[in-house]
C-alpha cells in the first residue's frame, strides 16, 4: 500500500520541501486555537476569543487569493519570506495587546493583519509537486500525502498549543507558531531548484498572459469548502469548552489530535487506493458524513466517549480534502494552480471564522454539547450545495 508514497517521494528535492512545508504549516493548526485559549484566559470569554479567532481566520482566507497571485505572479522565493516576516511582527503584536488589555479593536485588528499575512504554504508545496511530477496518478498520490501531513500537523499542533498555553504561558503557544512557520517558510522559499517558475503555464516556460480561471468548477468547490470550515472552526471552539466543563481543560488538544488522527489514517489509505469513484462526487458525500458524524456529540458527557467518536468523525476529513485538491488540480490551469488552491482554501477560512464564532455564542449561552448542533447544520448544508449544483466539475456532470 506505501509503494506509491516510496515513489513519489523518490523524486528528487522532494523530501526537502514537503519537510520544509511541514514544518512552517505548523502554524495553521496552531494560531486559531493559541487565539482561543489567550483571550479566553484574558477575558473570560468564548464569545469574544471565538470573533478574535474568527477576525484571523477571514482575514486568512480573503487574502490567501491573493497570496495565491502573487506566488503565481513572482514565484515563491520572492514572496515567502516577505509575508512570513510580516505575519511574525502581526502575531507579536495581537499577543502583546492581548496580553496588556490594548482593546478589543487593537487585538481584532492585529490579528486580522497576522491572517492576511500568512503565506499560502499548502498551496505552495502541492503547486510543486504539480510541477516536479508528470503523472496525474502520481499526483493525486502526492497530494494525499500532504493531506497525511497536514493531519500529522493537526495532531502536532493543537498539543503542543494547549500544552504550552496552559503548562506555561499563554503566549508560548503563539510563540512557538511564529518561529516555526518562520523556519519553515524560509527554507522552503530557499529551494529555487523544485519551485514552479512565476507565471508557469505547465510547458516548463515563462509566458507573460494568464489561462482563465474555470470560475464553474472553482466556485461551487469553495462553497462546499465553507460548510467544511465550519464544521473546523466550531468544533476546535466547541472541544475546548467541553474540556473546561469536564474539568480537564488541558485535554482540549489531545482531543483534537485524535480528530485528527482519524483523519490521517483515513487518508494514508484513501490516497493509496485507485479509486473508481470521481473526486468530485467523494467532495459531496464525504462533507455530508463529516457534518452526520458529530450527531452523537450533542449527548457525549464522557471524556473518553467523546474521544472515540472524534477519532471516528475525523475519517471523513482528509477524503474529502484529497477529493477537492484532486478536481482542483485536474480542472485549473497549471499557470494559475496556485490561486485555484488558495481560493479552496478561502473556502474553508470563510466557513471557519462564522462557525467559530457561533458556537462560542452557543457556548456561552447554552454550553458546550448543544454547541456541535453546528457542525452538524453545517455538513448536511454542505452536502446540499453540493447536491442541488450538480455541477462540481464541469456544466453537465453531475453527482451520482
């Protein structure tokens, strides 16, 4: 089952970038929850560290288009370093003002500036194996590979976030986030010889005019890549509340590592099989299981159930993501592939801060459990957009 990974990661410089993205991807499973966790602490406030998390997270996705252009436009040794050094400066300051009560518009402030500063570094990695390999099927293969390792990233983050934050400090976490995914982004943005030439068309050239962008094909992915976000942003909120009520606050991180534990087991697998079923119709099905599997949450009063059925839930994460990053790289222009994928992403940016920031108002006023109605409204909405534009891909196909 591995000898597909084998070869992709055969291919030279391989290693070494998707090592380098790894470790500045840390971040993105890092800031949102370190955001939670400090001005929950400083405010005593879901409500309020859910719209700080939110302001970083919309700010995230409406700028990742535009990260995406610029990477396409002037190449990523040119345009990694420069916003990670921004994103760094942004993310000191909203713990800063956090921390010495600057107010309220200072902290949403600074973290919007830290959200639409933060590179692209998913879009950027999968645009260079796009690059690096010429067979389709070796592609999908390497594109669920950084699903695995952006799962191993959530495994990693949320622990060491929670643990940081409450074994330490509250800025540790926040801190730790920065250095990584200044490291990270440096070095990858230090490996010219495996990065896609700016404005690359797919013939290994420079051309100067840009391929259209296949807004049919793109646009009803992001939407059902809001509902995805959603189901993200509400339960990373909501699994810290529940931990507090049962008293075991610390445990928020290692829950949200078995969620994505399950995601990253299920999505070893998903990507060494050679599926039957079209990507576009996995995207549908897979939002609407991940929205069904957090039913039971709503009645969970154990720590240890609610571990399991997260383990479980997360199956249905890395599928659906491989599904969406396989039509995206199937349908979008190799000259504007890393603004397709970062337009994905704004998806699931958008769809996190809205689904964040509800469930902090439902904790708030209800706890924790009523909260996973959510991400539960959230995957069963998804799957409907899905359904109802039977047209994820091109005008005339539609889902089964």
């Amino acid at each position: 089952m591995l000898t597909p990974y084998r070869r992709v990661l055969a291919t030279p410089g391989a290693v070494r970038f998707s090592l380098s993205a790894f470790v500045g991807r840390l971040p993105i499973s890092m800031i949102s929850l370190g955001i939670v966790l400090l001005v929950e602490g400083a405010t005593g406030s879901y409500a309020t560290a859910g719209t700080v998390a939110s302001a970083y997270l919309l700010a995230n996705a409406f700028f990742a288009i535009v990260h995406g252009r610029l990477v396409d436009r002037f190449g990523q040794a040119t345009v990694l370093p420069l916003a990670q050094g921004l994103f760094t400066g942004a993310l000191a300051l909203m713990a800063w003002a956090a921390q010495d009560d600057w107010g309220s518009l200072a902290v949403h402030g600074f973290a919007a500036l830290a959200g639409a500063t933060l590179p692209q570094l998913g879009a950027c990695v999968r645009a260079r194996w796009s690059w690096v390999l010429e067979e389709p099927r070796q592609v999908q293969t390497a594109y669920a590979f950084e699903s695995v390792v952006d799962e191993v990233v959530f495994v990693t983050g949320p622990t060491l976030v929670t643990f940081l934050a409450t074994a330490w400090h509250p800025v540790a976490g926040l801190a730790v986030a920065g250095a990584t995914g200044l490291v990270g982004a440096i070095t990858l943005a230090a490996q010219r010889g495996t990065q896609p030439p700016a404005r690359w068309d797919g013939s290994r050239t420079d051309v100067g005019e840009r391929p259209p962008m296949p807004w049919l094909v793109v646009v009803p992915l992001a939407v059902v890549c809001v509902a995805l976000g959603a189901v993200f942003g509400s339960v990373e909120v909501i699994t810290v509340a529940f931990s507090e009520e049962q008293g075991a606050k610390a445990w928020a991180g290692p829950l949200l590592a078995l969620w994505a534990i399950g995601s990253l087991s299920a999505g070893v697998v998903s990507g060494a099989i050679n599926w039957r079923t079209p990507p576009e119709s996995r995207v549908g099905w897979g939002v609407l299981a991940l929205g069904l599997a957090t039913a039971p949450l709503l009645l969970v009063d154990s720590m240890w159930l609610m571990g399991v059925l997260l383990l479980l839930g997360g199956m249905a994460i890395a599928p659906t993501l491989i599904a969406t990053m396989s039509v995206v790289e199937r349908e979008v222009p190799t000259g504007r592939l890393t603004e397709g994928m970062a337009i994905v992403h704004t998806g699931l940016g958008i769809g996190i801060a809205p689904g964040a920031a509800l469930a902090g108002m439902l904790i708030d006023e209800h706890g924790a459990n009523p909260a996973y109605v959510v991400p539960l409204a959230a995957g069963v909405l998804g799957f409907a957009a899905a359904w109802c534009g039977r047209r994820i891909v091109t005008g005339s196909r539609a889902m089964p």
